[in-house]
C-alpha cells in the first residue's frame, strides 16, 4: 500500500493508478479522467475560445503550452523566430 501520502484525498487520489478507476467523464467526446484537474484542463479544448493564436498560420489555442509545442510543426519554414504571445521563441 502507498504510504507517502499525508493527506486523505491525496491518497484517494493516487489510488486511481492502482484501480484504473476513471470518474471524471466529458460528456462531449467521452473521454475518460482519473482526477478532476486532468479532467478540467481536457474540457478547455472544447472551449470556443482559444486565446493562443499561431502567427504562422493563425491556428488557436486554449493553452499557451499547446501553442508553444504546434510552433514546431513550422521550425522548418523560412524564419526560425516566433512570436507567441509576449516573447519571441
């Protein structure tokens, strides 16, 4: 038994590795989480908004990190500069 976890929902919260159990269910697409945080960062791509645009080709997203990793679909265009958002990457 996992004894590293010094809070109750800690705890419950691991054991879902070792039951497979997965609560949390989109009610849109079906896809399946073991935690709510998983869960609630998975139904901000359902979002209408995507506040995270590529300045490439103008494709959004709803996390910053997302639009980091797709600027590497472009590394292989002409400029190897990109901006996203506040920084140039």
């Amino acid at each position: 038994m996992c004894e590293k976890f010094v809070k109750n929902y800690e705890l419950k919260k691991h054991m879902h590795i070792h039951t497979r159990e997965r609560p949390h269910k989109c009610d849109l697409c079906h896809r399946t989480y073991a935690d709510r945080g998983s869960f609630n960062k998975h139904m901000l791509t359902h979002m209408a908004e995507k506040p995270h645009k590529c300045d490439v080709c103008r494709k959004g997203f709803t996390e910053r990190s997302k639009l980091k990793r797709h600027m590497l679909t472009h590394k292989d265009e002409k400029s190897h500069k990109y901006v996203v958002s506040e920084g140039i990457y």
